[in-house]
C-alpha cells in the first residue's frame, strides 16, 4: 500500500509540473503575439473572414493571457478593434492564438460603422501598427523592452507634428511598466520618434505633436 500512494504521489507530481512547465515554455511573449496578430487580421481579410475596413480603420489592439491546460488551447486573446461609431460601439474581432503566437480561431463582434477614422496616405492603419511593433521586437532601445514582455494594449491616433505633417502615433501600455511608450511614425510607416512618457490621460485624435 505505501508503495502504491507512492506511486499514485510521483505520478501526480509529474503530471502537475508537465502542466507548468508547458504554460511557462510554449507561450510567446504578449508583444510579439501582438505583432502576429497583425499578420492574422491580414490574412482574414485575404480569406473573407472579416472586413477589410479591419486594416483601414483599426484603432487599438487587447491581449489577454490565457490559461492553457492543454496543447490546442488558445494562450493569447487579442481584441482588434474598429474606430468607434456613432453610438460608442466599434467592430471588433477576436483573435485566438495558440502558444506560439499562431491564429487558430476568431470571432467578429457587431458595432457600427466607425465615425471620423482618420485617413491615411501611404500606408493603411494596420500597417502602422505593426510598424510600431517591428520597432519594439527589433529596437536595441532599453525602454521598449517592458512593451515586449508586458504588453497589454496599443492605440492608433493621427497627429500632426510643428510642420503640420501628419504623424502616426501609436500609444502602448505594459503590464510591466508604469509608464507608456509612444511610437511616432511618419505616414509611409517609417519611426520618427520613440519616447516613454508619464502615464497621463491620452491624447485626443488629430492632436498636435
């Protein structure tokens, strides 16, 4: 009998440290599933599966860390969201991605027409997003990395800088960080400026630099 609840004692364990070590290991970092996320909306614009408004008129993107308790579960929730319309609400679509950051299912959200989007010459909304985040995973610049490690949410506004150009601004926010970072890009996708800042209220849409 010892023997036994021996055995039964190392199996759980076994079984127990498998599952952590498997939420631990397979899981991207938020900032870089983000950016793959990217990729994902492309391609379900490509198949039909959402509106191309979705590139055109994306606003912000949300990801939630998940709790996998096998290999095919999601790890990553990420939420694209539409300019918002009229009434407040936006059109959203959910982006389930597995552990390596891979998109295996989503699911659209109704909302109206977005109101206002901002227009852009060169490059499309999504573009400059994932612009932003090519910045974050490449940059050798020390105050980016907590928005690999940590991100938890961006936004796309449109601002113009002292000349009256119109600028990109993308506003990212990290679990790991009490500040925000902001990538500043100029309308064919190219950075201009990089800084973390304080975390104060926002700026507004078509804000000056």
């Amino acid at each position: 009998m010892k023997n036994v609840k021996s055995l039964l004692f190392s199996l759980a364990f076994t079984t127990l440290a498998s599952s952590t070590l498997f939420a631990a290991d397979l899981t991207v970092a938020p900032g870089k599933a983000v950016e793959l996320s990217c990729h994902r909306l492309e391609r379900l614009v490509t198949l039909g599966k959402v509106e191309d408004s979705f590139l055109s008129k994306l606003s912000s993107l949300q990801i939630t860390l998940l709790q996998p308790t096998k290999p095919t579960d999601p790890s990553y929730k990420v939420v694209a969201s539409q300019v918002a319309g009229a009434d407040g609400s936006s059109k959203q679509v959910e982006m389930m991605l597995d552990a390596t950051g891979k998109g295996i299912a989503q699911n659209v959200k109704a909302g109206t027409e977005a109101q206002n989007a901002p227009v852009w010459s060169d490059k499309n909304a999504a573009d400059l997003v994932e612009n932003s985040l090519h910045y974050i995973l490449e940059s050798n610049n020390a105050d980016a990395k907590p928005f690999v490690s940590g991100l938890t949410s961006l936004k796309l506004i449109q601002v113009k800088n002292d000349q009256g150009q119109i600028m990109a601004r993308v506003v990212m926010l990290s679990k790991d960080s009490a500040k925000k970072f902001e990538v500043t890009l100029k309308e064919d996708g190219t950075v201009d400026s990089a800084n973390l800042i304080d975390n104060a209220p926002e700026a507004t849409d078509s804000a000056n630099l």
